[in-house]
C-alpha cells in the first residue's frame, strides 16, 4: 500500500474544479525557508522521485498540470458578436429602414428587401461565427503539438514526459533551455540561471541557489517558478505546486487574461472595409438626395435606391471568406510540418528577402554518429554497422587501444544526455557520442560508478563542458568541448599509456587533424581528464589531451532543392553557426548555398573588429557564411539586416537564440530538438526541423496572400454592374436594370462559394519564381481596382445592358414609354440582366485564379469547390428565372433562353482578355496586378 500523508485531500477526478496543493498555504508559502529535508518529508518524495503507483494516485487527486483555462464566453454571445461590425450595422439600418418604407408605402417591394438584408446579415454572422469557431478549434489542436517536455526522475530513474503529467512531489531535472511549468524547490543546482522576467520583471537572469535568500518566496534563490526559463546551467529540484496554485496561477487568476491584438493583415483588412463602407454611405447619401431634388420621386422611393446603392458597394461576404482561407492556410501549413503561433507570420512569409539559417538540424539531418576518434597519434574509423573501429583497415580491439576507457568515461560522463531502451533524450550531439560507446560498453554501468560531483554546464561563450565525478576513493574531471578549447586548458596530452608535456608541435598536429576533418564537413570535439584530490579542486585548467572525437551529420537531401527554390525566388539564405568555418563551408557547398570558389567567411572572433557600415557592406554580398557565431553576433547581423529594409527570417533551437528569434522579421524555432525558449521567442514552429519546410512554408504564406487578393478582386468586380443601373436610373432616368434583391442574391447567393474556392486555391507554378512581394504593398492597390472596377466590371455592365435592352426592344419597348415594375417584360429584362452577370462572373472566376499566369495552367477542373460554386450559381439562377416562387420574391420571369449562348459568349470574351492580360503582362511587363 502506498503510504500518503494526512495532508493530502480526498481523491478527486482530473476535472474537478476546485484541488488543494499538497502542502497546506501556510506552509506553501514559505517553502523557501525549510529545511530540504523537511521539504521532502512534507511532499512524501525522496530524491529519487515518486513511483508510478504514487504518480498516479496524485495525478487522480491533484489533476492536470495546467492553468485552468479562460471561461470562454457563451456560444450565443459570441455569435451575437458577429453583428458589431460596420457591414452589420449598414445592412441593418437598410433593414429597417426599408421596413418602414413598407409600413408608410406597402406593395412597393420594400418588404422584401427588409427581408433578404436581414437574412443577410444573420447569414452572414453565422458564417463567420462558423469559421471562427473551426479556426479557434483548429488552433487548439496545435496548441497539443506544443506541449512542454520535461525531463523527471521517477523510482530512481530518468525520464521525459509531458509536463501536464507532473504532480507534486516530483523530482524535475533542468537544462538550458528548458521552461519551467511547476513550482519548485532547488535541491541541486550547478550554476543554474534563471530567467524570471515573465513572472517578477528582472531584466536579467537570476543564478540560483541551495540557501534561502530572501524572507519573500518570489525572491528566494532556492525557488524556481512555473512561466520562467532556464538561461543556463543545470539543476535538480522537487515540485511543490502544480496548475492554479504556482505563483503565475494565482497572478493569472488575478489580472485573467490578455487579449490578442489584430494581425498586420487583419488591419489592413479592416482598412480596406472601412474605405468601401464610407464611399458606400457617400455614394447612398449623394443619390437619395439627388433623387430628391433631381427627379422628384418620392422619399421613401428614394430611401430604397440609396439602400441599393449602398448594398451594392459593400462587399457582404468579404469577412467569413477572409476567415475561411486564413484558417484553410494555418491548417494547410500544419500538414506541412508548420505551425504558426502567429497568423502575420503567414503574410510576411510572402515578403521574406533573406533567410538566416543554423546548420545543425536544419541543414542537416540532425542524425549525428560518430565517424572517427583521433588518439595515440592514429585516427580510427568507426564502422556503425559492425560496430568496431579500423585502424588502416584492420579490426582494432578496444583493449590494443591504449587509454579507451578513459576516452569512453569521457563521453559518458561529460554529458548531460539520457540514453535507455524506452525512451532518449537530450542533445543530440551528447546522445550521439553515448550511443557510440554503447555499441562497446555498458553505459550504465559506467554512469553508476562513478557519481557527477559538480559541473561547469556548457555555453555558447565558453564553447565546453566539464564535469567532476567520483573514481575509486579519488576524484577525476572531464573535459570535452572544441578542440582549440580543450587543448588551450591541456598542459599535457596521453600517448601510447603515459602522459606527456603538450608542446606547440604537437598542438599544431591536432589542430590540423581538426581542421581536416571539419574541412569535410565533421564536427570535431576535444577531449580531455584529470585527476583531482577531492571536489574543491578547480576543474577548469591543468588537463591531459586524450583525444579528438569526429562526428558527422549529413545535409538532409532535400535541402539543395530548397535552397535552389529560394534563389529562384529572390531570397538570400544566409548560415550563422557555431562551428568553425571550414566545416560551415562545407554544407553550404554541398546544399548549394555558396557556390563561389572562396566565399566571404566572418569568424565570430572578428566580428568585434567590424563597425555596423563595414558589417552592412559584407551583409549587402551575395554569398556571406558566419563562423563561431555567439548568439549577440546572431542578433547583430539580423539587426542590421532590417536596417537595410530586407525581411528577415531566423532559425533557432537555443535558449540562446530567442533574443534574435524575437528581433527578426519570422522567427522560426525548431520543434523537436529546440528548447522552450526559442519556442516561445518564434513565430512559427518547424515540427520536423526541417529547412525545407521553411520553403513550404514561405509557399503557403505566399499562396494565402494570393488567394486573398484573388477573391477580393473577384468580388468587387460585380460591383460595377451592381452599382450602374442605379446610378444610370437616377440621373439617366434609365429602367433600373438591377433591382436591390437581385444584388443581394448576385453578392451572397451566387459569388460566396465561388470566393471561398479562390480562397482553397492552390498555388500558382510560378510562385517561387517570383520576387519577395514589398512589405509596404497594400493589400488592395490601383491596379486591382482599375482591373475590377476599370476593366472586367464595365465589360459586365456593356454586356448586361445589351441583353436587358434588347429584351426590351425585342419586346416593343421604346425611349419615353412607361415600364411598370410588374410588366412581365421589364421582369424578363432584368432577368437577363442578372443573368449575364452570373455567368460572366462563372468566366471571370477561372480568371481570377491566376494571377499571372494563365488559367489553363492550372487545368480548368482541378479545383472542385470553384466549381460546385459555378454549379450552384447556375441552380440559384435556375430557381430565380424559373420557378414560381423565384418570380414572386424577386419579380423576375422567364427570358427567351436563345440568349444563353450569347452570354456565354460574353462570359469566354472576358476570359479571353484577361489571358491577353497574363499574356502581355508575362511577355511584355505590362497591365500587371501588383
């Protein structure tokens, strides 16, 4: 039976709403100041952690290690939301507005229009309602590829699980990088760093102690708190309070939560339906009083004109079909191994200029294993499937192989990996080098007999590690770091059994096997031991050189392609790395990123010597590696690359790298080996770490911005011949030739599904043949409006008033003759009005799929929902021209359908010049959308 303290409440299920920390408050909230023994005591734990039975009955008791979510607002009231914005109020108000026309002037068809704009306007909202809600899921189930890892020792063993599985009582293990998600206390700690600016303001990282520093549990140094990151170091520490009762789960509770501001695109959106509303009331406004004072109708005759006009100016189903393909790209992007966190990234993918890459995993296949290790004057090659070392092609046993074991306790001890059969874990550098002595030695035993005394955890500035660990009644120090590093902390170097004096000869001999190695492309770590009297020796000088070990991770095969794709379409890829140059060149030239015979290399060490304009001059080359880069030198360069106006994308996986991660254009974080930190600093996360998902990625966010502008072209162009017939009526006195409810099924009933399919559409075939589109470029620009309002629109409106007016005259209509609202042939007149716009629209939008390129390119039936809109375009007008009931709602009639094959000749006259269009912009560079 597990023994549980009294202290612990009922057993209670995962959902129950209301838990009690493990440890009373009173005692909670000053944890700081016990003893670590006593801590332990309270939280029934020991130092080798829970086991599984206790996990789960505390699992049972406390829940979930989560913050309990934002009540979410009642599905009604969100929907009901959905009304407050200007398109709902202007088709409200043009509501009851024509309501009250009914009222004081009834049979005049004003009822019908209050009708439809209602249905509309709730129609409308329920799309939006709709998408959102599917978005908002969507985003929730990406939310579940981002949850936390964290590293716990359990019964005495190590292991990863999801840091919504920790209960109190657990034993957390930290590492750089690692974001913290439970409340804890230190009970270990080697240097460890902290970063608690999310939780208490500190601008700087806090190190950490054993001891209590401060009467106040925020300010303890003994504490580490849910919401922080690890900066650097490494620790142990047993947790105390999960989920609502952390530190930041009672601020949460206090302050609740910050709502999200708009994205750059969604403002410019609104930017854009704020323009068209206003001259939609202008345009309204104008001609209700110059029916007044021109034509003399009567009021609310004119009211209904001007509801027209302005109907027939605001693009009703703009909102929900924006909604739809920024949800249809974030999903997209999700299949693709992409998740954005922030939907402006998708936008400014399309404007990316330069790409500023790490080599380690996004380059490579981040599958490191040892090629070679360097000792006793001879190097020898591992071979990985027989699992032995050749030496000129002769099997060497490990035991011919003087000084191996202790080679061997270098790599596993020196090391902060876990590598077991269930599950491994930890940098893959470190996990490579473990799994290489395990294909020889018992890791395990190894690790267990000789237990770590104190660590110098490693950094990017320090570029080593050490660790010391306890060897038979003495002490003994690791070394492994790069190999100018290690040797410069050597004053001796072992060979053939014996250590002997490292001269600058024998240095330089190492170092030139070192930067052989690296010039193929390995990773090159040195490798050293001493032996200490006991753990307050100093463990960072004074050391014996064992040996080099070399390791390789290949380019991932599929990066030249992406790295091709990327110079095709203007944008620059530029590696920042850690390693040294020699290595950095080589996988730039193996994946194609330089292709020059001696491409420009800064070294991290002179990056100190270069002012910001000398800097700016080698960042302005076309083919620029960086070498033994610290994170600041990252930051600079990305710095520097926006004050010269490029967009800028960077990739990271380090704690290190969040600073530069935040200060770029796209910060993109790697997901399976990246830390916490560069997680939480990106934009967008690489679920694969892999650069080619970055080309996909920049695909998708390009095609979404495209399909945008596709439908917002495609949805204004039916404006012009919405917008004519009133104007030609009021100052032409012309039969109004479209009438509001007509408009109304044209913006809603027929050109809806069409736009939500541009909005599915996939990407054009020259998409990363392009150049990186402006950052300042507006969403909506004079060239589009020229093309819907300027050109295809007008080609509309000729069109439809030649079938409207040859109906009428086929009729025996003429000049002068009155033309009663209810004439079968004024009904059949607007019927083939309506109608040639329809089908029109059907050809303009296969025009409209491409922007540049011609429609045929794309096959005319490889997107099925553009064409189940033109299907139920054809069955709305079916209904309305054909069937009793269209006749009555919309006062329309049967035309003589020997006008069909006209109007299709019309809908293929508009199609054809907007190939002519293509055709001219591609061979020529004229009449372009951009």
């Amino acid at each position: 039976m597990v023994f549980i303290r009294s202290n612990i409440p009922p057993v209670a299920t995962e959902s129950t709403a209301e838990t009690r920390p493990l440890i009373p408050p009173d005692v909670l909230h000053h944890i700081h100041a016990i003893a670590t023994d006593e801590v332990l005591s309270q939280l029934a734990t020991s130092a080798d952690g829970l086991d599984n039975t206790e996990v789960r009955a505390r699992r049972k008791c406390y829940g979930i290690n989560r913050l309990s979510e934002k009540k979410e607002m009642p599905l009604l009231l969100q929907f009901l939301l959905q009304f407050n914005n200007l398109f709902s109020w202007l088709l409200l108000i043009g509501a009851a507005l024509s309501w009250i026309s009914e009222l004081l002037v009834p049979d005049e068809g004003a009822l019908y229009i209050a009708l439809a704009l209602l249905a509309v306007t709730i129609l409308n909202a329920a799309f939006t309602f709709f998408q959102e809600y599917k978005a908002k899921q969507a985003m929730k189930s990406f939310a579940n590829l981002m949850t936390s890892q964290v590293v716990v020792k359990r019964a005495g063993e190590r292991a990863q699980i999801s840091s919504e599985h920790l209960v109190p009582g657990d034993i957390i293990l930290l590492g750089e990088g690692d974001k913290i998600t439970a409340d804890a206390r230190l009970i270990e700690e080697h240097m460890l760093k902290v970063d608690h600016s999310a939780l208490t303001g500190e601008s700087e990282p806090q190190l950490r102690s054993l001891k209590a520093t401060s009467g106040n549990i925020l300010l303890s140094r003994n504490m580490v708190f849910s919401g922080t990151l690890v900066q650097s170091g490494t620790g142990t520490a047993v947790v105390v309070a999960t989920g609502d009762h952390t530190q930041i789960g009672h601020i949460a509770r206090a302050t609740g939560e910050v709502e999200r501001g708009s994205s750059h695109l969604q403002q410019q959106i609104a930017h854009f339906i704020r323009i068209i509303s206003y001259i939609a009331i202008a345009l309204g406004g104008s001609f209700f009083l110059l029916g007044l004072l021109v034509t003399q109708t009567p009021m609310w005759t004119n009211l209904v004109f001007a509801i027209g006009i302005i109907v027939a100016n605001v693009p009703e189903g703009l909102l929900p079909t924006v909604t739809l393909t920024l949800s249809i790209a974030a999903q997209r992007m999700a299949k693709l191994q992409v998740l954005v966190k922030n939907i402006d990234a998708i936008e400014t993918l399309g404007s990316l200029t330069v790409i500023c890459s790490d080599k380690t995993g996004t380059l490579t296949e981040n599958n490191m294993h040892v090629h070679a290790i360097c000792m006793n004057d001879r190097c020898y090659l591992f071979d990985r499937d027989k699992k032995r070392l050749l030496a000129e092609q002769q099997h060497m046993h490990l035991r011919n192989i003087p000084g191996i074991e202790t080679f061997n306790d270098i790599l596993v001890l020196c090391n902060n990996s876990t590598l077991n059969r269930e599950a491994s874990f930890g940098d893959a550098t470190e996990l490579c080098l473990k799994r290489y002595v395990a294909a020889f030695s018992n890791i395990h035993y190894i690790e267990n007999n000789q237990p770590r005394l104190q660590e110098i955890p490693f950094s990017s500035e320090s570029r080593f590690m050490a660790t010391m660990n306890r060897y038979d009644n003495h002490a003994r120090a690791y070394l492994k770091g790069a190999a100018d590093v290690v040797l410069a902390r050597c004053s001796h170097y072992f060979d053939q059994n014996q250590a002997i004096e490292l001269t600058d000869e024998v240095r330089e001999r190492l170092m030139s096997w070192n930067t052989s190695y690296a010039g193929q492309g390995f990773r090159v770590l040195g490798c050293a031991m001493k032996s200490v009297a006991d753990d307050c020796d100093e463990i960072e000088t004074g050391y014996c050189f064992y040996g080099l070990v070399v390791m390789q991770d290949p380019p991932r095969a599929e990066v030249a392609e992406s790295v091709r794709q990327c110079k095709q379409a203007g944008i620059r890829v530029i590696v920042i790395s850690g390693d040294q140059e020699s290595t950095v060149e080589h996988i730039a030239r193996q994946t194609g990123i330089v292709e020059a015979e001696h491409p420009r290399i800064i070294n991290g060490s002179d990056m100190a010597g270069y002012s910001d304009d000398a800097l700016k001059q080698a960042l302005a080359e076309p083919e620029l590696l960086f070498a033994r880069t610290l994170p600041r030198d990252k930051l600079r360069v990305v710095s520097l690359l926006k004050e010269m106006g490029e967009v800028v994308a960077v990739t990271g996986d380090g704690v290190n790298d969040a600073p530069a991660l935040r200060r770029a254009d796209v910060g993109i974080a790697m997901g399976r080996c990246g830390t916490e930190v560069a997680k939480e600093a990106a934009d967008i996360v690489l679920l694969d770490d892999n650069f080619a998902s970055i080309v996909r990625a920049i695909r998708a966010g390009r095609s979404a911005y495209d399909n945008i502008k596709a439908f917002i072209t495609y949805i204004l162009t039916s404006n012009t011949p919405e917008i004519v017939p009133f104007l030609l009526f009021i100052l032409l006195g012309w039969p109004l030739a479209l009438p509001v409810l007509l408009i109304l099924a044209i913006d809603l009933g027929t050109d809806m599904i069409p736009a939500i399919g541009l909005g599915m559409e996939k990407e054009d075939a020259d998409i990363m043949l392009r150049k990186p589109r402006d950052k300042h470029a507006r969403l909506l620009n004079w060239r589009m409006i020229i093309r819907s309002y300027g050109f295809i629109g007008p080609l509309q409106t000729c069109f439809s008033y030649l079938i409207f007016f040859d109906i009428l005259f086929d009729g025996g209509w003429d000049w002068g003759m009155p033309l009663a609202v209810t004439s079968p042939l004024y009904m059949q007149a607007i019927t083939g009005f309506f109608a040639t716009v329809i089908i029109t629209q059907a050809f303009n939008v296969f025009a409209c799929r491409t922007s540049k390129l011609s429609v045929f390119s794309k096959g005319l039936f490889s997107n099925r929902v553009i064409l189940a809109g033109i299907a139920s375009e054809m069955a709305l007008l079916a209904i309305i021209a054909l069937t009793p009931a269209g006749w009555h709602i919309f006062g329309t009639a049967p035309f003589d359908p020997g006008y069909l094959p006209l109007m299709l000749l019309f809908g293929l006259i508009i199609l054809a010049c907007e190939e002519l269009r293509k055709y001219l912009f591609r061979s020529r560079g004229m009449f372009g959308l951009e």
